[in-house]
C-alpha cells in the first residue's frame, strides 16, 4: 500500500523562482537560497518518491473571489504554470495523480471535510517557485504533483487545528491507498512576512525559530494559536504557515529532522526543512477498514439499474466532453456550434468516440460515456430538444410512451432562455411565430 515517507517544508516566495530564472545561483545575495534548497532536492533524489503531495495557496491567481474555497484538491492529468501579469514562466506542465487524487478527495470528505476540487487550472509561484529548485525539469518533472490550494487569503479561513486534523486524514487517505506508492509531502508558505498596508516589510527571525522548533517537537502547540496571534508574531501573511500544520498532522508523532536552513534576504523569511516520516506500517485490518470507511456512502448503488453517479474518476476522465457541453452557456461557443460543429468539434479537441456521440445526439451514450446529465439539458436547449425528449430517449422510449408516465403528459420544457431559437416542440411558440 501507499506510504509517506517523509516531508519537505519550505517558503515559496517569488524570489526564489526570480533567482532562479535570473541565473543567480552564483551571485553572493542570492546564492544561499540554493545552498538551502540543494540538501532537500539530494533528498528527493535519494528517496524517488512517487508522488509528491503539494500544499500551498494560490495567489489570486486562477482562484479569484467569485469562488473561494478553504480545501480546494487538484485532481486532473496536468497543471499548467499560471500567467501571474507578466506571462507565464518557462517551465513544463506538471503531470498530475488522478488515480491517488481521487481516493485521496473521496477519503477526506468522508472524514467529514468539505473538499472542492479542481481540474485544468494553472498553477501560481506557490507550487513552482520552491518546485524550480526541488525537482528536475527537463524535458519534463520527474515526479507527479497532487496540488492542496488553502484558502488562507480572504477571512474566514482554517483554523490552525482544521488544518493539524485535515493533515491526520491525508494519513490515513495515503496509507489506505492499495497501490505500493511512495509519496512525500511538501509544505509551502512563509515564514515571518507582510506585503500589505504601512506594516508591510515586518518580519520576526526570534519567532521564525520558535515555528521552525515548534512545528518538530510540539506541534500540537502551534493547533491552538489563532490567526491573529500568527499575524501578531509572523505577519498578517506569515500566518499562512498553518499549511505546514496539514503537513506536520500527516507525519506521525516521531519524526527525524535531517536538514534545516533558514534565510531573510527581502521581505520574507525563506525556510527549508526534511522531516523523514518514523511511523509504523497500519495494523491489522486498519487500511481496510478504512477503505471500507470511503465507500460506505455509495456503497450498493451499482445495483440501482440505470444508475451512475458522477464520480470523481467519471469527472476526469470525461472532463473535456463535459467542459465542451458546459461552453453551450457561452454565446460564442453555441453560434459556432451550430455554424459548423465540425470546427467546434477541432477546436475542442474532441476524441472520434465524443463528436460521433454529440453529433448522433445519442443521449444515453453520452451519459453512459460520463457526461453528467445537466450538460446534456444545455446541448438539448441548443439544439431545440425538450428535457422530456432526452428522458425518453435514456429509457429507450418514444416520447410519447414516456409522456403517458408522467401525471401532466402533455407537459414539456427546457432551459433554453431568451436567446434560443424557437423550440419546434413547444405549440405555444409555434403560436406566436406563425
């Protein structure tokens, strides 16, 4: 089964990526932030881990206020690097874990967190600033990233102890993971800083110590600080080191620290560390019955015929047909659409398997294939077909079979709004346009 092997924790401050695209590994300001990374990348050298479990906080970046989430859990195939306002940096997409992903986010929310999740969104600094100087890159990464984004910008956010406990069942997500995977945890954030407001510049070394001694040998301590007494000691966003708390909460309570560092050379007190992971294997029937513990909630559903819930396996596997289907609520994409879905077929990427679905309108083969039902009611509302219609073409019924079913038969609808062109099936229309 999985196991982690240990963690990395580190700030992920731009400088580090500036330092990095800039070549200055030899200049004397900016060299010794190689000189810290340099002990922690011979340990993921020496270790392989298989999968490295990212921790971080997006940076408004690709997460904006619209939708701000506290546990946000990146789940696709690959995470590109973000455009910060000056254009992305150079660096290759980094291929994901769907596979260990998904258990992971399947596991965490049954142990009660309230996980989102995500899939083609880029990436900020907080993952390939420290990323750049962890991890090979060329041609490509040498180790596959499952991506945790915090919410720790806009209040309310986690608590410190929400944090310690979200890290005590990343645990037990990985150690009940069947495949025999070795995966590390990285910690980003921090330490003492502030860019904001007439305090901005603040840092505290003497408590950047206390963390750092804190965060190995009494963690447990650092759970009951609030977000104030962080910001009070570290900096409104130095407080942001409750990431390394889901880091720490993954380890067990014996942990052996083989490397530290610590650097200010600007605004934010660069730190980095490896605690190599001393836990015990899971003893007898514990994985198992975990696993048991994730399925629980759909546990007998594949007996429902007819029946298939959208999963998060289903999400990523048919992720692109259903971000085709969901572009119907964009003017653009349906005039083109229904111009020429050839070319809207092209530009979407689209597999063989997924125009022939969509141009056939085979309303069961696309939810058989993972469309999830309410993109099939966007195209239906494009196209001029009644909800009712896709229903009775799912239970291989003519409409007018299906309709006897229902207690009003004669009642048909969609959602197409103001926009939509006349709907062929709906007589009140045909009323007022004839």
């Amino acid at each position: 089964m999985a196991r982690i092997i240990g963690a990395v924790a580190c700030s992920h401050t731009p400088t580090i990526g500036f330092a990095f695209d800039k070549n200055k590994q030899q200049d004397p300001v900016w060299a010794p932030i190689f000189e810290a990374f340099a002990p922690v990348r011979r340990w993921l050298d020496e270790q392989k881990p298989d999968v490295l479990f990212f921790i971080y906080n997006d940076h408004v970046t690709s997460f904006f206020f619209d939708h701000y989430s506290a546990f946000t859990l990146g789940v696709g195939e690959q995470h590109a690097v973000a455009d910060e306002g000056g254009g992305a940096r150079d660096l290759p997409a980094l291929a994901g874990h769907p596979k260990l992903a998904q258990h992971i986010g399947r596991s965490l929310v049954a142990d009660e967190f309230d996980m989102s999740f995500f899939q083609d969104r880029a990436l900020d600094h907080g993952v390939f600033s420290p990323l750049s100087l962890l991890c090979p890159h060329e041609p490509a990464w040498s180790t596959p990233v499952i991506p945790l984004q915090v919410g720790v910008l806009q209040s309310p956010v986690p608590s410190a102890r929400r944090c310690w406990r979200l890290g005590q069942a990343l645990r037990r997500a990985v150690e009940s993971y069947p495949d025999d995977l070795k995966v590390a945890i990285v910690a980003t954030g921090g330490l003492s800083h502030q860019v904001h407001g007439e305090r901005a510049g603040f840092n505290n070394t003497a408590w950047d110590a206390q963390f750092l001694d804190l965060i190995e040998n009494d963690p447990v301590r650092l759970t009951e600080m609030t977000q104030a007494e962080l910001a009070t000691l570290g900096g409104a966003e130095g407080a942001e080191v409750i990431m390394w708390l889901v880091m720490r909460g993954a380890l067990s309570a014996n942990i052996r620290k083989t490397h530290q560092s610590y650097y200010l050379p600007s605004m934010t007190g660069i730190a980095t560390a490896v605690y190599e992971n001393l836990a015990s294997p899971p003893i007898a029937g514990e994985a198992e019955r975990h696993r048991r513990h994730v399925e629980a909630q759909l546990a007998g559903v594949e007996k429902l015929d007819g029946t298939y819930p959208f999963t998060l396996e289903t999400s990523v596997r048919a992720y692109r047909l259903n971000r085709f289907l969901h572009a119907m609520t964009q003017p653009e994409h349906r005039a083109r659409f229904l111009t020429d879905e050839e070319t809207s077929f092209d530009a979407a990427g689209l597999t063989p398997q997924e125009r022939d679905l969509v141009r056939q309108r085979d309303w069961r083969g696309l939810i058989h294939y993972g469309v999830i039902f309410f993109m099939l009611e966007k195209l239906g509302a494009v196209v001029g077909v009644s909800n009712l219609h896709i229903y009775a073409a799912m239970r291989g019924q003519t409409l007018e079979a299906f309709q006897q079913t229902r207690n009003a038969p004669g009642a048909l609808y969609s959602v197409a709004g103001k926009d939509a062109a006349p709907q062929s099936w709906d007589a009140s229309t045909q009323a007022t346009t004839n």
